[in-house]
C-alpha cells in the first residue's frame, strides 16, 4: 500500500467532482492510500500571488504547515489539480529561495499556532506519484477491459510541466508521462503538440474572445489528428475546454464536439469499474458516443438548473449548456 498525504483542493468535489469520484474509484486496485489533510484551505488559484505576496504565500504554507503536522511515516503530500500542485510546489521553493519571504510566512502563520520548514515535504502531482511510485508494470496488470479502439489526445496543460522545480518531467514541452500511461491501459494514443498549451485560465472571464480562440485551437487541433477525447489531469483544462466549447462553437462557427475526461475515468474504464462510479455523465460534452468505441454505455450529461440571476448576484458568469447537441 503506498500512502500519501492528500490535498484536494477546492476543485475536487465541486466542478471536477468526476475527477474527485474516478480518482477515489481506483485507489483499491491501485493499492494507494490518501491520507487527506485536516482543515486545508484553498491554494490561492493563481492570481492572489499577483496581488498581494506575503498574504498568498502564507495562504498556500498553511496547507504545507498542516501537512507536515500531519505527517506521520510519510512528507509526500499529494495533488490531483495542476493549479494546487503548483501553488504548493512553488511554495515550498521560495520560501527557501527567499530566505525574507519565509520568514514573512511563517510570522504570518505564527497567528494561527503554526509554521513550516520549506523542504521538509516533497510536493508531487498525482500522474507523477502514479508512474513513478506505482508504475506502468502494476497498471497493466489491472487492466481488465483495455481501451483498444479508443483515440485519446493526451493533454497535460500547461502548469504540471513548468517550471518543474524539482526536474520530475520528461519534457517540459512535450512530456511524454500521460501517454505512457494511456498507452498501458490499451488506449491508441495520438501525438498531441499542444500537450502542454495554454487552455486560456481565467481568461474565459476577464478576456474571452482570447480564451475561445485557445480553446479552438487544443479542439481543433485533436479533431484533425482523429481523437475521440482528450484526456486531462487539471480541473481547469476540463473546465474550460468541456464547459465553453459550446460558447466557442457558437463564436467561431464551428460545431466541435470533443469530450474532454480526466486520465483517472479512463482508467477506471480499463480496470473495469463501471461508468456510473467514474462520474460519466458530469461532463458537457457527451462521452457517449466516443465510449462505443470500446463497447461501453456511458450516462449522458445531466442538464443543469436553470436559475434566473438576482441583480445583485455579483458571481461570475458561467458557461450555458448548448440547446442541442453540437
């Protein structure tokens, strides 16, 4: 059994909630155990480090802080979501890098009875944990119903590879981890060159006619090479990729129709689990018609609440659900 501390991160059972289901589906047959840390916060996303420094900072040390309270036999704290991964990873760096930084950190985390020693973790993605702890050889041997048939476009985005503090990746452009893995579990794998692009972030909400032009490229660029999905491992790759391809078919004309699946659903497919447990279903774009490719049934996507927004509802604009599919 290899055990490891767990950081969730707020994605996991809100908007990559099918993430959160497939990644607790293949623990067993994977022999890992997530030891989840106790009253983590949110990892500051991306833009609070652009805001104000010290306050981001301790934000992402008080998981590390907590992590390290918690350790017990093990300083490898795991993350599933590329933005938390980072965070945390680039935490644990500059305050050792930045020797003034730290301390600002750790009197800041001194308010709340805590503090951290930078290196005292090692911060490790779970693809990363997955290849090189568990490894390809047990991976196969799991595998009960290989995904021959099925065209995947691995895509890592843009925040697992880079900058790679720790020189854990293959490549930082062209990293070759998540086809490997695919591959293991009997997927045809094609050769994506924008593994590791930009999906567009936030810019769906501050800039989107950027973000729409981002995201037709990832889409158009793995419907031309002959993919049925795109694999992912970061929440907000799935997000934006999944959730606003109905807003830029509609910007551009176009009427793609690519669903975009975390690696750990694919997984779980090969293992053997059944779709309803891997959160099929949650997803925008429908998987169904590309999961016939391997014989399996998938639930199509729930259609989501409709609400009518308060004028004083100030949250920010979520993408609409094509009226019919696209």
């Amino acid at each position: 059994m290899n055990s490891y501390l767990y950081y969730p991160g707020c994605s996991m059972e809100s908007n990559a909630l099918a993430y959160h289901e497939s990644l607790m589906a293949i623990c067993e047959p994977l022999g890992l155990k997530l030891d989840e840390i106790e009253d983590w916060n949110c990892c500051g996303a991306t833009e609070y480090v652009g805001v104000s420094l010290t306050p981001a900072y301790a934000l992402m040390g008080r998981n590390l802080a907590l992590a390290a309270r918690q350790a017990n036999g093990t300083r490898t704290v795991v993350a599933p979501c590329s933005a938390c991964y980072l965070n945390l990873a680039k935490a644990d760096y500059y305050m050792k890098e930045r020797p003034i930084l730290g301390e600002r950190v750790n009197t800041a985390l001194a308010a709340g009875g805590l503090s951290y020693e930078p290196g005292s973790l090692d911060i490790r993605h779970l693809l990363d944990v997955i290849i090189y702890d568990i490894g390809l050889d047990a991976i196969r041997s799991k595998v009960v119903r290989p995904l021959t048939g099925l065209k995947v476009a691995p895509y890592l985005g843009c925040m697992v590879p880079r900058p790679d503090y720790k020189k854990r990746w293959s490549d930082h452009e062209r990293p070759n981890e998540l086809d490997r893995l695919l591959k293991a579990i009997g997927a045809e794998v094609v050769d994506f060159p924008l593994r590791s692009h930009c999906c567009g972030g936030h810019m769906t909400q501050i800039g989107p006619e950027t973000a729409y032009e981002l995201i037709r490229r990832l889409i158009s660029s793995a419907t031309g090479l002959g993919a049925h999905v795109m694999a992912t491992l970061c929440p907000m790759c799935q997000m934006n990729v999944d959730a606003y391809q109905a807003d830029t078919n509609r910007h551009f004309g176009t009427s793609y129709h690519m669903p975009i699946l975390f690696f750990t659903q694919l997984m779980g497919l090969a293992f053997g689990i059944g779709p309803d447990k891997l959160g099929f279903g949650r997803e925008f774009v429908s998987a169904a018609d590309a999961m016939k490719n391997i014989g399996v049934e998938t639930p199509p996507p729930a259609e989501p609440p409709r609400r009518t927004p308060s004028r004083r509802d100030k949250s920010l604009p979520m993408p609409r659900m094509p009226e019919v599919n696209q």
